[in-house]
C-alpha cells in the first residue's frame, strides 16, 4: 500500500482507488500457487514478468 501510496504521490500512478490495486494485485500474485505446475509450459520468470506488466497497467504507472 505505502509503494502505491508513493507512487501516486510522485504521480507515477494514476489508479481510482488504491486499496483496490493492492488487493487486486496480492490476490492476483497468491493465485499462482494455486494453478502454476512445472509441468506447464511457463517459465517461473515468464509468470512474474507477466504478472508485473499486468500490476503496471493496473495502476496506469507512467513509462
């Protein structure tokens, strides 16, 4: 929350609610270990740089 926080104040963020974007993007993160297997065809840094990209875009961050 404080990053999200930081980030709006700089105005890197532009997101309509912070709290939202923070459970969004936990959930989102807790999710994988629910579904990810070694046996699918995704590398561990695939998933996390994916999932980063969708946690930028979810928070409009400035490029």
């Amino acid at each position: 929350m404080d990053i999200l926080d930081e980030g709006i104040t700089a105005g890197v963020f532009h997101m309509p609610d912070a709290f939202l974007a923070v459970t969004a993007i936990s959930g989102m993160g807790m999710r994988v270990a629910n579904w990810y297997d070694s046996a699918m065809p995704y590398e561990p840094e695939k998933v996390a740089d994916t999932y980063a990209e969708f946690a930028l875009r979810m928070t409009r961050a400035d490029a």
